[in-house]
C-alpha cells in the first residue's frame, strides 16, 4: 500500500490510499472518475483528492456537487469532519451560506445539489469542482458542473468525481466516452477495513448484475430496459393450485380502470421451492374497492388473508367520499393489512423483486395473464430509475407485486450502513 505525504496544508496529512485508488490520486488530467462499490472507500478518496486540489489553488474557489443537500450532510460532511479530526486540521462548515472553508490555504468550496437539474448551480468561475454520488444527478446537473470551472488563475483545472453506478447508463455514457476523463473502477472486496460479513450481506440481498455494480464496482450498462429484468416465462410461470392449508397474500393496486389485484399462496422457505405462488388475479373495470372486496370475499375467508395495498390508499378512494380505500377494506372484514406509509425507492422496490426472481422464490400461474404481462412488458424510461406508466393498461399488477416484495422482502439497507471513514 503506497502512502503519500501531502505538502503545506497536507503536511499534516497522512493517507495511505486503497490500492484502488491510487491511479486515480496520481494521474493529472481535466477529468476523472472512479466507480466503485458500496463501501470501497470512494467518498473517503474523493474527500482527500479535494484536500490535494485546494492545496494546489490555493486562494481560489472550488464547488462540490451532491445529488441532494441531504447527501452531503450524510456523507461528505461527515468524511471531512472524521479527517480534520483524525489529522489536526481545520475544515469550517458555514451551513447558512452553503459552503466549506479551509483557512490554511484560504479555500471556500461551495456546495451545490442536483435537485434541480443543475439551475442552481450558480456563482463565480472555480478552480476546480468535485462530483459526490455522480452516477445520481442528472446529465444537465453534470454539464452544469463542468461549466463552471473555468477560473484562469487556477494550477490545477480539474474535475474530480466518484460514485456508485446506479442505471444512469447516459451519463455515465457520457463520462466513459469522454477521451479527456480518465476512468478507474474500486472494488470492494479489496477494502480491508470492510467486514466480510457487509460483503456477503450485499451479496445474498441483490441478484448478479446489481453485485457486479455494488460490490465490484462494475456498472452493468447493457441490462434490458425491463422493470423486472430478471422475469422469464420459462422459470417463473407454471401450473400453480390454491393451497386452503395456507395463507392468502393479495397484492392490490387501487385503480378505477380496472381494480387489479393478485392472489399468492405463501410458503415456507423451508419447503425448498418457490415463497411465492401466484394462482388468482383480478382485474375489474370500472370498479371499486368495496367491489373489489366484496369479490374477494364471495371466494375467500377475509380472516385467512393478508393484504399489501397500494400506501396512497391510505389518504384516498377510488369511489368512496370521505373513507380511504384501507378504511374500505378494513369494513370488508380484511384486518391485516399491510403497508408502508409511503414508496422511498421504486428502485429498491423493483431490485429486491429481482432479487427474488432472480433465486427462483416466484411461480405465477398461466392465468394471471396480466400480472405475467406486466413482468414482461413494463419498462423504465430511459436512463432512470423510474416506471413508465406510458401504457395506461401496464403497471397495475406490477405495482402491487412490487410493493408486497418490498414490504415483506425488502434489500437491506446499505447506503450508510458503515460510518468508518475508510470505507466510505
């Protein structure tokens, strides 16, 4: 592991980089980035090679891009504060004036977000900018970025960037091809201040594409457009028969045009086959919960049920004045009910349904014809992590599957996870 001893202001700094990570510290050009996994120590190398670049243009601007504020409190600020601490150095946060400064060599970094494509990045020509979680902001917040670092005076005009590849195939199209931006990938694994046990968490929580991305650092650009990239109809379709010994778990998306919902047999892991057995699925026009339930009922003890509804039901109806849908169902005699209060990541939602899919816990009956249709057929927009609802007959099924998995089975929280500097 080579060490290196910054100058002036780094004197006081000692960083022993990752192997990983030492091209990317050595090597001087406009551009560059590394990609690495979740918890190679990518923010941690980002961070110093900010320290490198102030020490250079002493004096003058720098920016520092994060997909959110939120983002930077959470994880860059953080980084800084455990290496000012650990080495002796001052690093100030003026939070009123969305900034760093570093007094030894009289450097004020703003802090920009990418909430808003890039409008708000604003302010005098920089030195130079760092980019913080790059593969989460949008093209315009990247070309956004890179045009304010034009600043003449500056040693070294440079933009430094780091992330995890999370599906935005166009911007990081728009890194790799760019023939001025050196690219370099950190794997994980090769990270010794990890726990294997992180390692093998990430492993058994994603299915093969996402732990190329996060744990090798290796973005998987080529995956199909599909939502449910993992779905094939020879696996995962099959004659499946209504268990009575077993509960019910219904999977519902509130939607006048029609009311869909799917009806799965749970079984125990245990029994070495799938979790998950569709065998029912409604989709009623122009219908209602109440109808919905009612349906349900005529066919089925509501007391054997569990239902994972859609969490906007919680706040509206489909027909009903004044009473939610989950109010609906609960007077229909459906008493477990569950749900979260709202989606924080369709992504999340949608991986850990690949992630089931992908290790052969899902079976769906030929006759949920348009549950297995949407599993086929729905698609992300371009370059995003977002559903398209283009298709207002797509997603229903889809939706509801999704939010049960997501409910039940959900990844494991990884992001944030682990607080020691050197691996963030």
């Amino acid at each position: 592991m080579v060490s290196i001893l910054f100058q002036t202001l780094m004197a006081k700094i000692r960083y022993s980089p990752l192997p990983d990570f030492i091209e990317f510290h050595k090597t001087r050009t406009s551009k560059k980035c590394v990609f690495g996994g979740l918890g190679s120590g990518k923010t941690t190398s980002l961070c110093y090679e900010i320290l490198s670049l102030c020490n250079e243009n002493k004096g003058l601007a720098g920016g520092i891009v994060c997909p959110t504020l939120k983002m930077f409190k959470r994880d860059v600020w953080p980084t800084f504060k455990e290496i000012q601490q650990k080495n002796n150095i001052r690093i100030k946060y003026r939070k009123s004036e969305s900034e760093l400064y570093i007094p030894h060599t009289d450097s004020t970094l703003y802090i920009f977000h990418g909430e808003d494509d890039g409008e708000s990045i604003r302010g005098p020509n920089l030195a130079f900018m760092a980019i913080n979680e790059v593969t989460l902001i949008s093209l315009a917040t990247y070309q956004a970025a890179l045009g304010r670092v034009r600043l003449k005076k500056s040693t070294r005009l440079e933009t430094v960037m780091s992330g995890t590849f999370e599906g935005n195939s166009e911007l990081y199209d728009a890194i790799v091809e760019d023939k001025q931006c050196g690219v370099w990938y950190a794997s994980s694994r090769r990270n010794p201040h990890l726990p294997l046990s992180y390692i093998k968490s990430i492993e058994s929580s994603y299915d093969e594409d996402l732990v190329k991305q996060y744990i090798d650092g290796i973005p998987v650009v080529n995956m199909s457009k599909k939502a449910l990239r993992k779905f094939d109809r020879n696996k995962h379709v099959a004659d499946v028969k209504y268990n009575p010994d077993l509960p019910i778990w219904i999977s519902l998306d509130f939607n006048v045009e029609p009311m869909s919902a799917v009806l799965w047999n749970r079984y125990s892991q245990l029994d070495g086959g799938p979790v998950l057995r569709a065998f029912k699925e409604y989709a009623i026009k122009d219908s209602s919960t109440s109808e919905l339930a009612q349906q349900i009922k005529e066919e089925f003890d509501p007391k054997q049920c569990v239902i994972f509804p859609d969490p906007a039901g919680n706040s509206r109806s489909t027909k009903a004045h004044g009473t939610t849908d989950i109010t609906l169902l609960e007077q229909a005699g459906f008493k477990d009910i569950r749900f979260k209060r709202a989606i924080p990541s369709v992504k999340d939602c949608l991986n850990a349904t690949n992630n089931m899919l992908a290790k052969g816990l899902i079976v769906i009956d030929p006759s949920c014809k348009e549950l297995i249709k949407d599993c086929e057929r729905v698609e992300l927009k371009p370059g995003t992590d977002i559903i398209d609802k283009s298709d207002n007959r797509r997603t229903h099924w889809l939706d509801g599957f999704k939010n049960m998995i997501d409910f039940e089975f959900p990844i494991k929280a990884m992001r944030g996870s682990w607080k020691e500097v050197k691996i963030r």
